[in-house]
C-alpha cells in the first residue's frame, strides 16, 4: 500500500470514528426500540447486537468520546445517563441487558442500605452514642458518595427497563405540582 492510500485509509477510520462519536452523543441507549417487527425476533436480536458492538467499538477506539472533563460538563441528568451507560459497557460487555431487571433492582437495593447504614452513624452522632469509627464530617461524605451510587444505580436499571429517567422525573415533578396546585415546574 501506498503513502497516498495509507492518508486516504486514515481518512476514512477518522470519519467512521466521528460518524461513531455522533451515534455515541445522541443515542444513550443500545436498548432502544427497534424498527423492526416483533414477529422475527432474530432480525431484531442482530439490530441490538450491531448496537452494542458499535458502541463498544467506538468506546474502545476513542476513549475520551464520552468523558466529564470537570465538574461544569456535568449539568444534565441525560449527560449522566449518558457517561454512566459508556462505563457500564465497559463492566458489563454484553450491556444492559446482561443483568435483568431484578440484577439491577438488587444492585439498587445495596447502595440504598448502604446509604441507610452511614444515617444510622450519623444518628449516632446525633443522640451522643458511641460506636462510630468515622468522624462526622466523614460521615457525611460518605452519605454523599452513597446517595450518588444510589442515583447512578436507578439511572441504569431506568436504561435497563427502557425509561428515560431524565423525562420520567421531569413529568412526574410536574404532575405532582399541578395536583398540588404549585408553581414549581421543571
């Protein structure tokens, strides 16, 4: 192969690359619903698997395509879902769908005890017992830490489930404002 062939293969990964960055940034899920028909559930399990392996293939071939560069790119609940999904792939390579939904209730499940367990220290803290080998301020980071596991667990058994947390959160909110008569609206 040629130096000019070489440049012109080059090329072409670059734009296949970016063309996979643009799939990766508007398309959060791999288990989206597919134009397929139900009635051949073979096409749409081969719909589903060439999702995943483009994902895969563009989180693994560009790294940095998903990242939080600082704490100011972080501003939307989709932008986490977003990041959160890149990471799972990494943990789990056949996706979402490798856990069921009971997996992911029960993943869920411990970080909220988990969360539950640093308030039962804080309690402590609070009535004057003893009994606590962290110090209140580390308490109360590890309530942080905690709730923000819990948040990323729903997140995903949301995307396991199919269920946009983000919108789901949005039109419950303002549900419950509009029954109660508030103006809060997100």
């Amino acid at each position: 192969m040629n130096a000019k062939s070489m440049d012109d293969c080059m090329d072409l990964q670059g734009k296949e690359f970016d063309a996979a960055a643009e799939f990766v940034k508007h398309h959060r899920r791999i288990t989206m619903t597919a134009v397929v028909d139900d009635d051949y559930p073979e096409v749409r399990y081969g719909y589903d698997s060439a999702l995943r392996a483009l994902m895969r293939a563009a989180l693994a071939n560009r790294p940095t395509l998903i990242k939080v560069s600082d704490s100011s790119s972080v501003d939307s609940l989709s932008h986490i879902s977003e990041v959160s999904l890149a990471r799972c792939l990494r943990w789990h390579p056949g996706g979402l769908q490798s856990w069921s939904l009971s997996d992911w209730g029960v993943a869920l499940a411990g970080e909220c005890g988990e969360v539950c367990d640093v308030i039962k220290k804080l309690n402590r803290v609070r009535d004057g017992m003893g009994g606590n080998k962290r110090s209140p301020a580390e308490l109360r980071a590890d309530l942080a830490d905690e709730i923000a596991d819990v948040y990323l667990y729903l997140d995903l058994l949301a995307q396991a489930a199919g269920v946009d947390l983000s919108s789901a959160v949005t039109k419950k909110f303002n549900e419950v404002s509009e029954r109660m008569g508030f103006p809060e609206r997100l």
